[in-house]
C-alpha cells in the first residue's frame, strides 16, 4: 500500500525550493539524489553501488568518484528539463571533499544552484 504525501497548503509550497540536492557518503559508497519537495519523490539519482558505474569507477568512495557521480546526476537532471537544484547538507556536512566535488561537478556541467 503506497501512503500518499501529506498535502501542504499553498502558502507553504510557493516558499519551498522544487528540487533538493541530498547527498549520502558511507565507508563504501557515495550517492547523490534531487527530491520534489511538494510531492516527495526522487527526480533523479546517481550512486557508485550502480552495476554500469562500477567498471568505471577505481574506487567507488573518494572524491574523484563523488566528482563522477556529480557529473553523471548533471547529465540524468538535464536530460528531465530540471536546470536548478537546491543544496541540502546536513549539519555534519560542510562545503569540503566529496561535498565540494559533487557540487562542483554539478556546477560544470551546467547544473544552477540555488
């Protein structure tokens, strides 16, 4: 049984940003997803646990592969017609390493932050 979102007033969606950038490190992995805020779904996503990624990639957990997995995102987010994102780091993130390449590679590839 899939629960719909809970509806939000108007008032509150016209001042959340459409698209979030969230981003996910492990030990292992980097993954990188932009969610539609209003009705919470995934708009796209990228991850080095992916099967056609992981020949490509050297190690799937340092900053060149966060770079590529920017890199690939920007393409996947161009590709649907979404030219913006909005960048969500949680408190322990700061703008540094992977943080940095993923935000980064988003910006070269032509992706706007907001």
């Amino acid at each position: 049984m899939v629960i719909p979102p809970p509806v939000r007033p108007p008032r509150i969606t016209q001042f959340l940003k459409p698209y979030v950038l969230k981003m996910n490190f492990t030990n292992k992995y980097v993954s990188a997803q932009v969610i539609h805020s209003p009705t919470a779904t995934v708009a796209s996503s990228a991850s080095s646990q992916e099967k056609a990624l992981r020949s490509s990639l050297e190690t799937s957990r340092d900053v060149a592969a966060a770079a590529k997995i920017g890199k690939i995102l920007a393409e996947r987010l161009l590709l649907k017609n979404i030219p913006a994102v909005s960048v969500h780091l949680k408190r322990e993130q700061k703008y540094h390493g992977k943080v940095k390449a993923v935000i980064d590679s988003l910006r070269e590839a032509g992706v706007k932050l907001l």
